[in-house]
C-alpha cells in the first residue's frame, strides 16, 4: 500500500482473475480483511514487511529497493512486449478467449513470482542492514564471512547530543568527577529521555 516501496507489474486489462498473492476480498466486498492473519504468500504483508524494513533506515535502505523496483518493472516492460505480440498470435490463430486465458496466466505468474522474490528480498535485507549496521559478505572473514560497518546517526543526531549535552563529553572523566562532587552519579530525568523518542 505504499506506493514509493511497491513494483508495478504488468496485468493486463483482459485478466479474468488476479494473482492468488493478490486476491481476496476486502472492504471493496464489504468484508474485513484478515489483517492479523500474516502470511508470506500475500503481496500485502510481503510489501509492507519490505516497506516497514525499509523506514527504519530510509536514506540507506530506500535507494537500493529503488534500483531492484526500477529493474523490475524495466524487466516487465519488456516481457511485455513479447507477450502481447503472442496474445495477438493467438487470438489470430486460436480467438480471443484463448488469448485472454494467456494473458491472465501471464499475469497470474508474473505477480505470484513477484511476491515470492520480494519476500525473499526482504530477507536479504534484513540480513544486510540487522542490528543497526551494514552487513555485506566477505569470505575472507573467518567469524561470519562477512564485514560489519555502522554507518552512524547523522550530522542533525550528533548536534543535538551537542546542544543537549554541552561541554559534558569534552572530558572523559565527567561522570568521575560528577560523583565526586555531588556523591552520587549525573542523571537525566526519565521524562528528558522520554521526549527524545
């Protein structure tokens, strides 16, 4: 459902039945969908488990989904093209319901494939950006075969621990030094902590 993290794939406007991934009925039917029923073979869940993923770290993650949505849809266009000079070749040679039957099978495939490949995509993810770092491979590492870097918060995150904190960091034994004078460690109230969510 949100359209920046989503692929368009092709489906053509003859298609006498969605992908499974992407049937079901809704609030279109008067029926509530099933929102709590999670389920990998569901465009709705595997695109929004992909998009969620993906707000967590947006200007690192975002622009590499970007580049597999954008090859995606370029690979469609194309097969597009090739499928719609054969519906023609069938509806010539075999008329227009086997043409349609072909069509929709098409899509059919093609949004079910879909599906599963983002599913397996969003695993990719998931391991490459966990735990707030970036994961690439690396065979010559011999504790996980790969390389770990973390990329940091960003200039705006590091100027407000400056203007929060002051001078406090400057000197590495502050917190020494605060409980030798006050007896007792520097502490920040719970609701300061709590406004920084």
């Amino acid at each position: 459902d949100d359209s920046a993290t989503t692929v368009r794939f092709p489906i053509f406007g003859s298609a006498t039945s969605p992908p499974s991934a992407f049937a079901g009925a809704g609030t279109q039917d008067g029926v509530t969908p099933p929102m709590f029923d999670f389920n990998m073979d569901s465009a709705h869940n595997v695109f929004n488990l992909v998009a969620n993923w993906a707000y967590t770290r947006w200007n690192i993650m975002y622009p590499e989904l970007k580049a597999k949505i954008m090859a995606k849809e370029q690979q469609y266009w194309a097969d597009v093209q090739a499928v719609t000079a054969d519906a023609l070749q069938i509806y010539n040679s075999k008329g227009p319901e086997a043409a349609v039957e072909y069509t929709t099978e098409f899509s059919s495939k093609v949004g079910n494939a879909l599906v599963k490949e983002w599913g397996a995509l969003f695993g990719q993810m998931f391991s490459k950006y966990r735990d707030g770092y970036t994961i690439t491979p690396n065979p010559e590492s011999t504790a996980c075969g790969c390389t770990t870097e973390n990329p940091g918060y960003g200039d705006k995150t590091y100027q407000r621990i400056v203007d929060e904190t002051g001078d406090q960091y400057l000197d590495m034994d502050y917190a020494v030094k605060a409980e030798q004078a006050t007896g007792k460690p520097k502490t920040r109230s719970k609701l300061a902590l709590k406004a920084l969510r």
